[in-house]
C-alpha cells in the first residue's frame, strides 16, 4: 500500500476512534436489509453514526462529489465511476506497486474487503 494511501486510512482511523471517544473502532451492523443475514457485525472503515456507509450510499456520494465531470477511458468510452470500480483500481494499483517496488500487496487486501 502506498505510504500516503496508509497514512491517510490512518487518518480515518484516528478520527473515527476520536468520534466514539474509544481506542478502537465499534463494531456495527451491515446495513443491508437483504443481505443482513450473511454479514456479521464487522469493524467498516467507512462508518457514520454507528452504522456502515453501505455501497447505495457510496455511490450517490461518489455522483455528488464528481457532479459535471466526464470521465472517459483511453478508447474515448465514458467511464460512470462507481464503488466496486474504485475498489478494483486500488486493487490494481497496489498490485502493480509491489511489482514496481517489492511491497507485498496483501496489506491491501483488508481494507478493501477480501
């Protein structure tokens, strides 16, 4: 995982547990009614109010944030910019940084749920 990438999860972390006013992070429900059941209560980074920031949310977050700005692939193809694509591209990205660099990628892997 890149140095900056960790420092700022880090950084999440740290105002999270400042946040709950505890030393760790609470552990809360998946907030998906129809997949509740196969997800037990889990420590999510992303978090607000003692509940996870689930995927719907994610995404209309993502949509306000790059509001007005077309994204388009080296083939010219717009690209709608979602969750599960960010995940895959910090997937890669740390793939290819341990190739470039000698850093194992499999700190990468919890964070972004594998």
């Amino acid at each position: 995982m890149p140095e900056e990438v960790f420092k700022f999860m880090s950084e999440i972390l740290k105002m999270l547990k400042e946040s709950y006013k505890s030393d760790s992070i609470p552990e809360v429900e998946y907030d998906v009614e129809s997949r509740k059941h196969l997800m037990p209560p889990k420590r999510y980074i992303f978090q607000y109010q003692s509940r996870h920031i689930n995927v719907i949310s994610l995404n209309a977050i993502i949509r306000f944030l790059l509001h007005g700005i077309i994204i388009q692939s080296a083939e010219g193809n717009q690209v709608v910019l979602k969750a599960h694509l960010l995940r895959h591209a910090f997937a890669t990205h740390a793939v290819q940084t341990e190739k470039n660099t000698g850093r194992h990628c499999e700190n990468a892997a919890p964070p972004i749920g594998h």
